[in-house]
C-alpha cells in the first residue's frame, strides 16, 4: 500500500516540487499538529485566512447549525436564503454607502475575475491598469493583472489592453487616462514583501480615476478582515474605492470572495446580457454563515484593539545582523533576510523547531509573518526567539 506521502507526490496535482509536505491532522487555536503529535505555531495562517485561528467555537458552530439546515440549493442569486442575506448586511453595515451591493463568488480570483468584467461592462472601456509586482490569483484575467512576467509568460495569449504601473509613484498616476476602464490595485502589496503606500498615494490613484471616469478596484484579499489592524485597509487611506475586493480570511476558513460595489455600478451585470456573470457555488450558504459569525467575532471580541501593538512587537523583537528590515501593517509582515536560499534554510529550520511560517511569492528572500490575530504576546515570543535561534 502507498504511504500518504506517495499519494501526495503522486496523485496530487501539486503546484511546485518542494512543498513543506508536512502531514497536519488536527489545528486548533494557535497550532497545527503532525501525524506525530507535534505541534506547530502557525504564522501563516493559511495565507491570511484563518484571523480567528483554527476551529473558533462560534464560527464551527455557524457551520454546524447551517449544515442541519441545508447546504446548497441553487445557483447564486435565485433564491432568498438567509446565510447570504446576513452576510450583505453586516458587510452593508460595516462599509460605506457606496459599497452597499455584495456580489459573492467562491475564491479571490472569482472576485477579480467579476470586478474585471463588471468595471468593462459599466464603463464600456477596455483599458485595465495594474501594477509591477503585483498578485490578484492565477485564473485567466488574474493572471494577467499580475506584475510578474516570470508567472505570465508560459501562458500567453491573455487579456488585451493591460498595461503596468509603479505602485507608489505618483508620476505614473498620469497614465490613467479617458480610456482607462479601471485600476486594480493592493490596498498593500502582499506578493512582494509587504510594501505599503505612502504619501497618499492610494488616495490619489482613486482622486485620477474619478477625474477621467474609470473605476478604482481594490484588492482587500489578503488586507481585510481585521489584517492590518482596521476591517479594511482603506479605512486607514482616506478614500473609498468604486470596487472592493474580499476572499481568505472572509470565510472565516470556508472558501468564499466578494466582490462589492455600489448597486449603480453592480446592476450592470444583470442586463445586456442577462446573468452577466453568474457562479454555481459563489455564496454557499454554510461559508456565508461562517463568514457571519467570523465577522461578529471579531467585533464582539475586540480583536483589531491589539493587531497594531502585536505587530509592533515582532518588529521589536526580531532583531538580528543577518535582518535586512521588518516591515509591515498589523500583522502582515515581512522579514527581509536579503538572501533567498539563506532565508529558504531559515524556514526549514523553522519548521522543524515547530514554527510553520512561510515566504513570499515575488520575494523569496523574505520570510512571510501573518498568525491568525488571536496570537497572544507569549506566543509572539516563543514565535520571535525560535526565528532567531533560526538564523
């Protein structure tokens, strides 16, 4: 009989050849447990997805209570069901009034994917600027709005009439133009370390777009839900984007996205054609319950009053030589070790002290620190002093 290991190498379609490969049997809080018992810290998070951590009692209970009612019944946007219904007003009541219309799909590359076609659809423009260096998912028109011709070029052609600026140069804010549908943009640059706006510049992206008539995408997909330390990054910028985009940790570890708007611009999609954009699965009743009960958690409990001082605390911590800068928002961090095998050696010696952490996609060189927002100052830590026994 072929071990589990065997079945994953083999029968597994896998995305790379060394994935860590680690057998995970149970998660609960903080931790992650192997076949053997060990246990690991999660700093990762499943990619900024599990902000409650693993197996939070009131979102399993959501899932349990929805999966007694019933699961799926029909494709999204046909019937009323109150998962989805709760679910658009709580996000409705946490949110501007210009984002006040949710569109519920399954991934973050499905919310790209709709905001793409719904910002063409409303402007009647083709034109689509995104930015060097940056990561909206893998799926067709994602891919390419991704800032990396590395990732890009084995599967070309893709989507005409994308062109590429600097994220945080104003100079390049004049190439939105007339013809310019929309501008798909981070609220934070995850795939490349963790490179935040300055100097206004998200606010002066949207001020160019609304100038000329195109529509401001946001990617909140790694950023929101309590990441960065407010429920949404843009919170922080002084402006409201015309798209924001939601998925990872919105399901409350359920795969769910959103993509959300204002009902104007959202009503596009169901004439000229009808079912503009539709999705079998998009807003399943259970992940919207527990994105509910994830949502309410985190204010009921009070989460984001810590994130900022926790993420403070790390960068405090992690001093060493051999770090190159700690930068980050709340707890969207990256260490930069300046070398990629150097800090792909850290990582497995990480790992195997019981600290699951990961890297970036753009920036190998970089340890990638996102923990579930429950992380406690011991276990920051216990976390810190095993990376610089690491290094």
């Amino acid at each position: 009989m072929p071990t589990n290991l065997e079945i994953f190498h083999s029968n597994l379609a896998l995305p790379a050849d060394d994935p860590p490969s680690l057998e995970i049997i149970r998660a609960e809080g903080m931790y992650l447990y192997d076949q053997d018992g060990k246990k690991y810290i999660d700093l990762n998070s499943g990619i900024c997805v599990n902000n409650l951590g693993h197996q939070h009692p009131k979102v399993q209970k959501a899932i349990k209570d929805q999966l007694d009612k019933f699961s799926h019944v029909m494709v999204y946007g046909q019937m009323l069901l109150d998962p989805q219904l709760q679910l658009t007003k709580t996000l409705t009541d946490l949110l501007p009034d210009s984002l006040s219309c949710s569109y519920f799909v399954s991934s973050g590359s499905e919310a790209v994917e709709g905001s793409l076609k719904l910002a063409k659809r409303y402007t009647r423009r083709s034109k689509i600027i995104a930015c060097n260096k940056a990561y909206h998912g893998s799926t067709q028109g994602a891919l390419s709005i991704m800032g990396r011709e590395y990732f890009k070029q084995a599967f070309r052609p893709l989507l005409p009439d994308v062109h590429f600026i600097e994220f945080n140069n104003q100079k390049d804010i004049e190439l939105i133009d007339e013809k310019t549908a929309c501008v798909v943009i981070e609220a934070i640059q995850g795939g490349t370390g963790v490179i935040t706006p300055e100097n206004g510049y998200l606010k002066a992206v949207k001020d160019k777009c609304t100038e000329v008539g195109a529509l401001m995408i946001l990617d909140e997909i790694q950023t929101g839900v309590g990441r960065t330390g407010t429920m949404f990054a843009f919170e922080q910028y002084d402006f409201v984007p015309d798209i924001l985009l939601l998925a990872k940790a919105l399901g409350g570890g359920m795969p769910l996205g959103a993509f959300i708007s204002s009902k104007e611009i959202m009503d596009k999609l169901k004439t000229n054609p009808v079912l503009g954009h539709i999705t079998t699965f998009g807003g399943h009743p259970v992940c919207c319950a527990a994105a509910v009960a994830t949502l309410e958690a985190i204010q009921n409990e009070n989460i984001l009053e810590a994130v900022k001082s926790k993420g403070e605390l790390f960068k405090q911590l992690l001093i060493h030589e051999k770090i190159k800068e700690v930068r980050g928002e709340g707890l969207m961090i990256a260490v930069d070790l300046g070398e990629t095998d150097y800090c792909q050696e850290v990582i497995r010696k990480c790992i195997s002290s019981g600290l699951f952490l990961d890297w970036f996609l753009f920036a190998d060189h970089c340890i990638r620190l996102s923990p579930p927002l429950i992380i406690n100052e011991e276990e920051i830590k216990d976390a810190c002093h095993k990376i610089l026994e690491a290094l």
